[in-house]
C-alpha cells in the first residue's frame, strides 16, 4: 500500500463532506463522488447501483429521520495503493424509535474509492447498524 498523507487526507475530507451533506441534508453535496457504476449496501437500501438508487433508496429515506449524524473521527482508518483507496468509521446519530423516543443509533461504514481524472469517487460503500 502507498499510503499517500495527501490521498489519506483527500479520502478524510469526503468522509467530512459526507456527514456535512447529512447534516444539512445536502443530497447533490455527494454527487460527483458517487459514480453511476458504483455499487452500494445501506441501512436501508439493500443494493443500490449509481447515484439515483443511492438517493432513493437509501438518503432520502434515512436522511431527513436521523439527527445530530456523526463520522467518529478517531475511528477513521484510511488506506491508499495507487488510485485505489479504503475508509473504514464508526458513526452516530439519533432518530426516534416507534414509540416516538429518541434512540441513540450507532454503526459503521466502509467505503471503497476509486482515484479518476485526479478525483476520488465512491466505487462501493457499505453502511449498517
């Protein structure tokens, strides 16, 4: 493995751009890093394929029910080789459970990056509970 500080650090801020795009519910935030040949796994979307299914599938169902969402920085693990990389976390945030408390949610996140025309895009990620 390369890694890169300067990929690692790129790779650190899309997890940050991640969370800024739930927090503000920010759905295009994401999109050029989401690739229409990438393929996804979520909390609630079994499998979603590109930017569209992501979206409706998965953000836009868990997104606007989930609060004070959380990437646990210390948790971060990130790996570069080429134009390859890998980010592992931890997260938090809240939603309200059936009978309508607040419930703490906590899970984790894997995501596989591919490096084009200079960029980093999201190829696959993976979120659970």
């Amino acid at each position: 493995m390369d890694n890169n500080p300067a990929d690692e650090t790129a790779i650190r801020h899309i997890l940050q751009r991640v969370e800024n795009s739930v927090h503000s519910l920010d759905y295009d935030g994401v999109r050029d890093i989401i690739p229409d040949d990438g393929v996804y796994f979520g909390s609630v979307a079994v499998q979603a394929r590109g930017y569209q299914e992501l979206y409706e599938g998965q953000f836009s169902k868990v997104w606007p029910n989930i609060s004070s969402f959380r990437i646990v920085p210390a948790s971060i693990e990130a790996r570069t080789a080429g134009d390859m990389a890998w980010a592992i976390c931890l997260f938090e945030s809240e939603a309200p459970g059936p009978d309508g408390t607040v419930m703490e949610r906590k899970g984790r996140m894997t995501f596989i990056f591919e490096r084009r025309d200079g960029a980093w895009v999201m190829k696959h990620s993976h979120d659970s509970l």
